[in-house]
C-alpha cells in the first residue's frame, strides 16, 4: 500500500472523519461500476454501495493491508450484491424499483451517437446475464482484476473463473445478437418502433 | 455420408477445441503446445481471426460499459450512515432525522399499508363497527349542517 494511503488508513482508524471520507470519495466511483455491474440500475444500489463503505468502517480495526483498500472494498461490495440477488431470487417479488433498469443518458453522448447506444446496449446485455458469469465479467474486464485475483476475490477455482469468462463471453454475443435482431426487426416492420 | 458425417462432426470438435483456447488465450498463459496450434488455426482460417477481432471488441465493448455514479451526496450520506451505526450522533440533525427516518419506514411502510387497507376494507363492509362520527369527528347532523352551507 503506498505510504499516503496508509496514512488516511491510520488517521481513519483513530476516528477522523475527514480521513474515512477521503476513502469514500476516493473508492465511490470504483465501487458504483462494481455494483451497478453486478445489480443493474436499480435503486438498491446506493444503499448497498453505502452498506460497503460502513462494513468496511466498522471492521477497519481489522484491516491489517494485506490487499490494497480497493480490493478489500470490492469484496465487501461483491458479497452485499450477491447477497442482494440471492434475497431478489428468494423473495421472488417484483418491484419496478428492484429491476435493473435502462443506464443513465451518458453525458458524452449527443443525440444519435452509436458509441453511447452501443454502451447502453453492452449494459442491458450484461444485466440479462447470469449472475455467476456477469460477476466474473464485471471484476475482469470492468474493474481490471486479474484472473487470478477474481478467482481469490470470488474463492472460486482459477479453472472455474476461466470457464465463466468464456461462457459468459459467448454468452453476452448471443444476447447482443438477439437484442441487435429485435431493434432491426423492428425498423423492418416499420411498426413505428424503429 | 455416414463417414462425412463423423468427418464433419470431428472438424466442428477441433473447432470447439480451439475456440475454447481462443477464448482462453485473453485470460491466462496458454502452453507452448496450445500457443502454436492457436497460431496454426489463425493463420489459416480468416473466420478464426475475424472471430478473435469479435471477442476483442466485446471485452473492450463491456471493459467501457457506464457504470452509475451513487447520487450526489453520497459521502454525507454515508457518513451518517457511519456515526449512526457507531452511536456517534455527531452528524446535523437533519441527516440524523432523515436516516432514521429512512430506515425505520422501509421496514414499516408496506406493514402499514397492507394494515390501512384491510382495515378500510373491513370498515367498508361493516358498517356499524367503526362509526362515522368517530372516524370524520362528525356526527351525521354535523355533515348535514357542512353541505348546507353556501360554498356547497
């Protein structure tokens, strides 16, 4: 861990405040990615993201840096999610709310930019994933974790992650294909859609 | 065709064989063996390298998906979220009041909504059980009297 870091870690530990929000600010946007990664756009996302933040409050004691403290948190942010998607799945109850929904407009974009479109459409294809190859995904190839390290994170085998990675891979292509035939599918049926 | 059959089946196998190689071959260390026969298959078929520029343009499709930023605000609000678990009431009024407020009527609300109905359901069918008067604070005479006044 670098010598700064480590210092907003002890001055966080002995209670200061300005330090622990340092932390917050510094991991928010690492641990938003990782959640509405994992959870889709839907209004349980800021709570679990702040859900990850006290967790990690709370056992900072214990903290001893082994990872770094974007990894810790990530595995915080990791467990909640699947926690949450295993309580969505249980409770088997639909609340517009709890469904992943479209993203935001991606303020870069103008009107009619195929880059922003094919953002959205890349997103809305990784929430119709499984959730056990949409977590692989999402801590591979969006946050940048090796393969080896989202095995560790996951506590699964490395043979297993390399697996869901392929799968899900060739999985999001026959969702992109499928959504991708839908919307010229519509602009052919000329139904007004297109 | 029995025979073209198996031919074409074992050539869709070594496909698949190395395809997974292919897939593999962006997420770990292939063996020097694996190495040479995934160069084999690229340099001879032009579908395998258009397939490798596909799989490249997915992963760098989902590596810049958008990921939502939290609402403004979210390191007050998990700050308050913090001193509220930690019992360290230091954080404005207000904060406190709406974190509070926050957690205590999620957990209530749908209790009480489903409560309201039934009990205006059951007011609704039985009449007698919950009088009008005791409900509006006004006894029958009274609302007679209100919808005679001018404004009605």
């Amino acid at each position: 861990m670098e010598t700064a870091e480590q210092e907003i870690l002890e001055r966080a530990k002995n209670g200061d405040e300005l330090a622990f929000r340092t932390i917050i600010e510094k991991y928010e946007s690492r641990i938003s990615a990782t959640v509405t990664g994992i959870l889709g756009f839907s209004a349980d996302v800021d709570d679990i993201g702040q859900e990850t933040f006290v967790r990690f409050y709370q056992s900072i004691h214990r903290f001893r840096g082994d990872s770094s403290i974007g990894t810790y948190l990530t595995k915080i942010a990791i467990n909640l999610s699947l926690n949450e998607l295993k309580r969505r799945k249980r409770k088997e109850r639909f609340r517009p709310e709890d469904m992943p929904g479209d993203p935001p407009p991606d303020p870069r974009s103008g009107e009619g930019d195929r880059a922003a479109d094919a953002r959205v459409v890349v997103q809305r294809g990784l929430q119709m994933l499984d959730p056990k190859f949409r977590t692989v995904l999402v801590l591979r190839l969006m946050d940048g974790y090796s393969t080896k390290e989202t095995a560790k994170m996951l506590r699964l085998p490395l043979g297993t992650v390399l697996s869901r990675l392929a799968r899900g891979q060739a999985r999001m292509r026959e969702i992109l294909e499928s959504i991708d035939d839908k919307r010229d599918g519509y602009k052919g049926e000329g139904d007004g859609r297109g | 065709m029995i025979k073209e059959m198996d031919i074409k089946e074992k050539e869709m196998d070594v496909d698949r064989k190395v395809l997974k190689l292919l897939y593999r071959s962006f997420d770990a260390e292939l063996t020097e063996k694996q190495r040479l026969r995934l160069e084999a298959a690229l340099a001879v078929s032009a579908e395998f390298r258009r397939e490798k520029d596909r799989i490249l343009a997915l992963r760098k499709a989902i590596a810049h998906s958008p990921g939502r930023a939290f609402r403004p605000g979210f390191a007050n609000r998990t700050l308050a979220r913090v001193r509220l678990r930690s019992g360290r009431p230091t954080g404005s009024a207000a904060d406190l009041f709406f974190e509070n407020f926050k957690i205590v009527f999620r957990r209530i609300a749908l209790v009480s909504a489903v409560l309201l109905v039934a009990l205006a359901a059951y007011s609704l069918t039985h009449r007698d059980l919950i009088p009008k008067d005791a409900v509006y604070y006004a006894s029958d005479v009274a609302f007679g009297r209100i919808l005679q006044l001018p404004v009605f």
